[in-house]
C-alpha cells in the first residue's frame, strides 16, 4: 500500500514492514506483489507497471461478480465483511486477508458455478492473467478451450426480451390527500416515525397528479423542502398512487447517481417482491450507460488474438455481464477500476453506430430491453439529461425500431436546482471537430487504418436500397458531401495549421481567432472568445462550412424520404426485420438533417451578426481538460434555457413536481420564490406553480458551525496549504477542500500528501490521482477519515452521509466564472444573478454537511472579504464566526470532539 514515503508491506510470515519509495516501485514494476486498483497504485508510486500484478480488485470482480465494491483496501475489506483497516499497514495486511478469502471462497462454489466460470477462467489464464493459473487451480483446467474468444462470448446465454402489447394511454384519477397520508405510513412501515412535516410535503407534492385542467398548462409544484424531511417518500407517496391508478407515464429524474440509487432502494418498501419490482420499477439512463453486446464482441474478437491487460478487462467485463441484470456500465456493481485497462466508452453506443434489428443481439440487447421495460413500468426513474435528451426529439421518437412512444406525462424532478445546468448543456450546440468527425464517421465509416464496425451508411444501407437508384444517388451525394466535414485526425490539422477540407479551415481560423483574443495560453480550462470583430478568414470559412452542410442536408432528407416510400411499396414483401431497419435508419437521417446540421447551419449563418436574436448567446472555444486541448469550435447556449425546458418538457406534460433542498435565494426576502423560478423555468408556464417550503427538522445552532478566516493569504499557496492541512487535521479527515483553480488545488496536493499521511489520514485528489470523480467520492466515502481535494464539479457531486464528510472548507468565495456566457445571463437577469448564484452553490455545498440527526459539521471559507449579504445562504440558526486561523482551527477541533 503506498505510505510516505514509499510503501507499506504484508509479508508472507504475517509481519509487515515500510519500504523506501524505490524498492517501493522496483516491487511494484516486479509484479510480485499483491495490490488493490494497480492503476491507482501506479500514479501513487508515480510508475508503471512492467509486469502484470496480482491486482485483488480483479480477483474480487471474478468472484463475485456484479457485487458492488469501492475500488480499495478499504473497499475490499467491507465488501468482505473484515474489520475496516486504519492506516497504510493495517489495509496491506488487509489485501492479503481478502486475496485469501476470495480463493477459498472460489473452491468452495458448487458444481455448477465452477463449470460456468471455468471456460473463462481458462481462456484468461492463457492470456497472461496474473491470478489465471491460482484460479484454474481452485476451479479446474480446460485441456482445450474450442476457439479463442470461448469464455469471452457472454451473448450466448443471455436471455432474450418479449415484445408487448402497447400500454394504455394513463387517466387522469386524482390522488386523495387521506390516501396519499395512508400510503406515506404504509412506505414509512411500523420502524419509521410519520412526522408532520413530511405529511404536509406528501400532501403539497400530491398537486403534481391533479388532472390537468388546460392543454399545455401543466399543474407544477415548486417545492423547496430542506435536508431531513425525507423528501424521496413524501413525494414516492403521491407518484405511486397516481401511477396505480392511471397507468404507465411516470418519470422520476435526479441529476446524481447516488439519489437515483437511493429511490430505487426506496422502492422496495412499495415493490417488497423482487419479482414486482423488476416490472414495475425501472431505472433509465442514456444508451451510453449501456454495454453493446455488438461493440463487446467486436472488442473481445479484436482482442482474444493480443493478450494482455485489455484482454483480462474484457474478461471481466464477461464475468459481469453473467451476473447483470441490466447491463449498466454505470451501475454500482460495475468494476469501473477496468476503466484503467479498456476505454469503456468503446463498449458503449456512444457514436450512434447502432444498428438495431439488424444486429444479431438486437433480441439480448440490453438497451433494447431497458426501453421495453420502461414502456409499461409505473415508475421509471432517470436522469434530467435523459429527459431533457428525449423531450428535445419527441418528434422523431427514438431511434429505436419500434415507433411506441415511451409515455411521459408526468415528472419528479428531484434535485431540482440542477434542472437549469441540465437544460444549459441539454439545449446547447456545438459545430466543433470532435461533432463533425462523429457526423463524417456516421455517413462514410471510418476512413484511413481506423479499426471499427462504424461502417457508415453505405455499408449499413446497401442492401436496402439495391434496387432503388433515386436512394443510391442521395446516398453517393451524402458520402461526398460529408467529405466536408472535419475528419479522423483533425486535431493535427488544426495544430499544425494545415488543413484537409472546408471543415477543417473554419476549425483552424476558429482556433486562431481564441488564440489571439484569450490571454492564458496555458489555462488548464477552456479558453474563449467572442464573435465580434472577427477576421475575414474566419468570416469566409463559416460560411464556406454552412454552404457545404447545405450540401449535406438535401441528400440526407431525400435518402431519409426514399426509405420511408420503399416501406409503402414494398409492404408485402419486407420482413420485419428489414422494416424496422428501415424506419431507424429513416429516424438517424431525420435527426441529423432536421435537427444537428440545420442548428449548425443557424449558428455560422448569424456570424454575420443580423440573425442570432436575443436569446442566444454564441462564442468560439477551444475545449481543454487539464490543460489538453481536445475540441475547438463555435458554441451557442440559451441566454434562459428554461424557455426551452418549460416548452418542450413541462409544458407537453400534465404534471410536474420540482423539489430540492435549494431552490429558493435565501438573500432575497420575500422575493425569494423569483431565483426558483428563474433557476426551473416554472414562470414561462401558462398556469403559475403551485410553491411550498419546509423548513429542515436539524437543530443546525447545536449541529453546525461558519467560520469565515480572516488572516490567510490564499494567493501565497504555502500560506494556503497550511491552512488546509491544519484544518483537515482538526477534524481528524472527512473533510473536502474546494477550489476555484486547478493550479491552486495541484500546489496544496504536493504540499500536504505527506502530513496528512503521517496522520493516518488518506488524501484523494482530483487533477491528480488517475481516477474520476465518482469513483474518488467512492473511495472517499467509504473511509471515515478521509480527505478530498477537489473544483466545482466535486461539489455538485458529493453525496456523503454520515461522519465521512465533517468538514468543507473553500479557499474563496466561489463567484461563478466571468465567461461570456456568464455575462450575457447577468445581463438579463441583472447584477443581483452573481449573488444569487454564489449564495445558492454555498448553500448547496452546506446541506451536504448535516444529512441526519447526528450528523455534526464545520464549513469554511479562506477569504476574509467575503461579503456579509452572501452569508443568508446558511441556515440562520446555524452560528456563523469571523476569525483568525489558529482560532477557527480550535474551534473546530473542540466542536468535532464531541461528534
Ligand atoms: S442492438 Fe444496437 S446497442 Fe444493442 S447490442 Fe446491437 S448494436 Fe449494440
């Protein structure tokens, strides 16, 4: 396990010793060692691995396969049940603890489940697995396995789905206010306490099923409800009663995994039957989420021939995909370490290569099987990306064969405050390299070496239109105009200034154009720049790409018509299959030739500064990630984009609830009601929502302290990373540090790993461990001690219950970022929208702090100026202090003492 300096060892003889950073690292490259997340281990020790290890988390995912498990010693130790190490040694003892149980457990598997894994078992330990020869001793050897991706060919024993007839469109009965009280108690059940509070949320969040009374007026409810209420039932009760009674058609949409993990575990007090369950709950998240048997295959073929590390992840991935049940790579009991090994996004339908019937595990298909699910699930629980996803194309469907619509009448938005950033990214567009080279791949496949089943529409469309020479011809004229578009490789294009077609000249006059008008060159985030006063270069090349992707959008709508009238004339002769591959190519050709091209289109044609109109804001970018380029193009975001979230998803439905602990602007008195509205688009409805608060049941004046610091420079970064370290040790770990700037974050990394260390205590970083922010909230979350440093997308994502999290402290007031797009709001939405934006993030971050009764916490801002009208954004019984370091850190130590 990696300590300070070096490494903590669990000997063979029971005894454990620490190791110097370099013997640390010879061991490791060794692979005679036995570590937990090796990707992880590697970036700690700062090495690479030379030779494949014994990585314990891969013994886990062969095990028990399916089971969650966070990616560490510690992880690995509560999944199995051992007493929670402390620190570095203990969790190295740990490691060899749990590589025991998990081969004993092995031997011990019946029959039967040792066959099923055997084959895999084999194949793997061919391929070079480090843990394949210790399995194959416990489950038993092949002498020859029948070809070289047996064991990796999961799609044979997968269940297939069933069509259904199409469910009733849902009524309109109402829910009572005495049976919504029932079926709250009846949720509750004899363990739990109905409060009065949450009665009375129940019963306001009932509203939301009332019968609508006017076409396009929907009956919203605005629902601010703080932390403790117990929000998920108060509103589960009313949902379920109204879906029972009228039919399928209910959405319930979080913006975080975890609160979509935790309505589904919710759930089970309403569907105690798994059985029950499984038909009348679903969770759905976009088709990215999902493994595509079609591209796992491909991968696995690929694949079986190189052994090697990747080979071993997709093997695990196999043994998952025997225990899954829906096949969600962003599910909890998907080993997300394998990320490390094969990008997983390979796996996924990401690019739209999906060929539907035609695919011959279109019957397993586990994406298909989740959309099935959710046309007749009474509750189905999302996402607000997906939502917003779906309701922007409504009128094409989906791209899926079958023309059912999937019903929506009626929404749950829980995490409410996050419906405006959802509706921002949701409603936007970008004409960039990375956009037009997916456009390109989808129409030509790839081009060049490219290995890949994107075969483009040639390839996917040739038989369908064989004998139809009108379709052939708009197909030739699609292929040669896509010719246009950026390619494979563009990003050379662009940084060498060179480029290969009109795609690529406005690409490398746009990245000229942010070049020259953005200062920080090095900027670890995305730089930017406005669209006025552009040079004529730029101007030329807009419009050069708009006329080609005119040319492109003709033959695209022709094609699109062609396949339509083949399915009228040949309706006694298609099967099927050849139908339904018909209409989905159809609805791909729609969707880009009616919706992506022509938006493009909109956005270089109003470059000339006539056609935009008010409500877009539109600037060129160049997209960068820890300080990496990786896109560059023109941007255009809704100046409001809850105008498009009121029409095109409230506005269609015929109820809607809006709940969140944050939604209101405590700084605004009674004029609070204004920033939830303007924040969810609830004031473009025709009929005014309905709006309740409830306040939180925690005694914040005994559970919580504010403490605003006074006497640290947060520009000197020793002055800054001293104050962290004290701070985080204080409270002893569970604390998280935000930051404005990655710089600042990456300086106190190296500057308090060590101390904390030596106090036992772990430190998680983003921008520099090699993890995403999920798995390190994980890792973090699963430790009581530890700590995390992180920017802002950590804040919207943290959701850490319990002693875990004790602490936040900011090193600034975190002000929302002075982007173009930023000042064009404040524009509209006046001088007050910084403040209101700055007091609704800190007041965000503070209810992650105290989530139960017990729960104590301490927050924290470095920055002596910040301004008193911000400070409403906390509870006002919570004590809020200005002071010096030294006496904060006292404070703090004392409150948490008695935690
Ligand atoms: S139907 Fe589409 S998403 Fe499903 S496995 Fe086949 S290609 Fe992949």
């Amino acid at each position: 396990m990696p300590a300070p300096g070096g490494a903590a060892l669990a000997l063979p003889d029971g005894t454990g010793r620490l190791a110097s950073l370099e013997e640390a690292r010879a061991l490791f490259r060794s692979g005679q060692v036995l570590v937990a997340h090796a990707a992880f281990v590697a970036g700690r020790l700062k090495t690479s691995p030379k030779e494949p290890l014994f990585d314990v988390l891969e013994l886990f995912a062969f095990v028990r396969p399916g089971v969650p498990c966070v990616p560490s010693a510690m992880g690995l130790a509560r999944a199995l049940g051992l007493a929670p190490p402390g620190n570095a040694s203990e969790q190295a003892r740990a490691l060899r603890q749990a590589g025991d149980l998990l081969l004993d457990e092995l031997r011990a598997l019946p029959e039967a489940q040792r066959s099923r894994a055997r084959p895999l078992a084999n194949q793997l330990a061919r391929g070079g697995w480090r843990w394949g020869a210790v399995i194959v001793d416990c489950i038993g050897a092949i002498e020859k396995l029948p070809s070289p991706i047996t064991g990796l060919d999961v799609w044979q024993g997968l269940p297939k789905w069933e069509d259904e007839a199409p469910s009733a469109k849902p009524s309109s009965i109402p829910v009572e206010a005495a049976e919504t009280r029932a079926r709250l108690e009846q949720l509750i059940g004899i363990t739990g306490e109905t409060r009065v509070e949450q009665q009375a949320y129940a019963e306001a969040a009932a509203y939301a099923f009332s019968p609508r009374e006017r076409a396009g007026a929907p009956k919203v409810a605005l629902i601010e409800a703080g932390t403790g209420i117990g929000k998920t039932l108060g509103y589960l009760a009313p949902a379920s009663l109204w879906a029972e009674k009228n039919g399928a058609g209910l959405w319930v949409s979080t913006y975080t995994r975890n609160l979509q993990r935790q309505i589904v575990q919710e759930l089970a007090r309403l569907y105690p039957d798994p059985a029950e369950r499984e038909e009348k709950a679903v969770v759905r998240k976009g088709r990215e989420n999902y493994l595509c048997l079609l591209n796992y295959e491909e991968a696995a073929k690929r694949t079986a021939l190189a052994p090697g590390q990747r080979l071993v992840a997709l093997g695990l991935i196999a043994r998952w995909v025997q225990a899954t049940s829906d096949g969600d790579m962003s599910g909890a009991g998907f080993p997300s370490f394998l990320a490390a090994s094969v990008p997983l996004g390979e796996l996924t339908d990401r690019r739209g290569e999906c060929v539907y019937a035609a695919c011959p595990h279109y019957r397993q298909c586990f994406i298909e099987r989740a959309i099935r699910r959710s046309r007749h699930a009474q509750v189905v629980v999302a996402n607000h990306a997906l939502v917003i996803a779906q309701a922007s194309r409504d009128w094409i469907v989906d791209e899926t064969t079958d023309t059912q619509p999937e019903r929506r009448v009626r929404y749950v938005f829980d995490e409410g405050h996050h419906l405006f950033d959802a509706a921002d990214s949701g409603f936007s567009a970008f004409v960039s390299g990375f956009e037009m080279a997916e456009l390109r791949r989808w129409i030509r496949g790839p081009e060049g070496r490219a290995r890949s089943r994107a075969r483009g529409l040639e390839e996917r469309l040739k038989d369908l239109v064989a004998d139809d020479e009108a379709a052939q011809s708009a197909l030739e004229e699609a292929v040669a105009a896509a010719g246009a578009l950026a390619g494979d490789g563009w990003m050379r294009s662009v940084q060498s200034g060179v480029p290969r077609g009109t795609g690529e000249a406005f690409l490398v006059a746009a990245y000229a154009h942010v070049s020259a008008r953005s200062d920080d060159a090095e900027s670890f985030y995305s730089r930017e720049a406005g669209t006025e006063a552009m040079s004529d270069a730029l101007i030329e090349t807009a419009h050069e790409l708009a006329r080609a992707l005119r040319r492109l959008v003709a033959p695209l709508i022709r094609l699109a018509n062609d396949l339509r009238k083949s399915l009228d004339d040949k309706a006694d002769k298609l099967e099927t299959y050849s139908r339904a591959r018909v209409e989905a190519a159809a609805r791909g050709l729609d969707r880009r030739a009616k919706l992506i091209v022509p938006a493009w289109i909109a956005m270089l044609d109003a470059l000339d500064g006539q056609s935009k109109g008010e409500e877009f804001v539109d600037w060129f970018e160049i997209e960068r990630e820890d300080g990496r380029d990786f896109d560059v193009g023109l941007r255009r975001h809704w100046v409001d984009p809850t105008i498009p979230l009121a029409t095109e998803v409230l506005a269609p439905a015929h109820g809607a609830l809006i709940t969140s602990a944050t939604l209101r602007d405590a700084g605004l008195g009674e004029e609070d009601w204004q920033a939830a509205e303007v924040r969810t688009g609830a004031h473009h409805l025709l009929e005014p929502p309905r709006r309740a608060s409830f306040g939180s049941p925690f005694r914040y004046s005994e559970q919580a302290r504010v403490f605003i610091v006074k006497d640290v420079d947060r520009r000197n970064l020793d002055a800054l990373a001293s104050a962290m370290r004290e701070l985080f040790l204080a409270a002893g770990g569970g604390a998280i540090g935000l930051f404005t700037a990655v710089r600042a974050l990456r300086a106190v990394e190296d500057r308090i790993h060590t101390p904390l260390a030596e106090a036992n205590l772990a430190l998680y970083a983003q921008h520099v461990d090699r993890l995403d922010t999920g798995a390190l909230i994980d890792l973090f979350r699963a430790e009581e001690n530890a700590c995390l440093l992180g920017t802002d997308a950590l804040r919207d994502g943290v959701d850490v219950p319990g002693r875990s999290l004790r602490l936040v402290v900011f090193d600034k007031v975190p002000w929302p970022k002075p982007t173009i797009l930023h000042r064009a709001r404040r524009a509209r939405f006046g001088k007050t929208y910084d403040d209101l934006l700055t007091r609704l993030r800190l007041k965000q971050a503070f209810g992650r702090l105290i989530r139960s009764e017990h729960d104590k916490g301490c927050f924290v801002i470095l920055e002596s100026a910040t301004p008193s009208r911000l400070l409403t954004a906390f509870p006002p019984e919570a004590p809020v202090k200005r002071c010096g370091l030294a006496e904060a850190i006292a404070d703090i130590r004392a409150f948490l003492a008695t935690m």
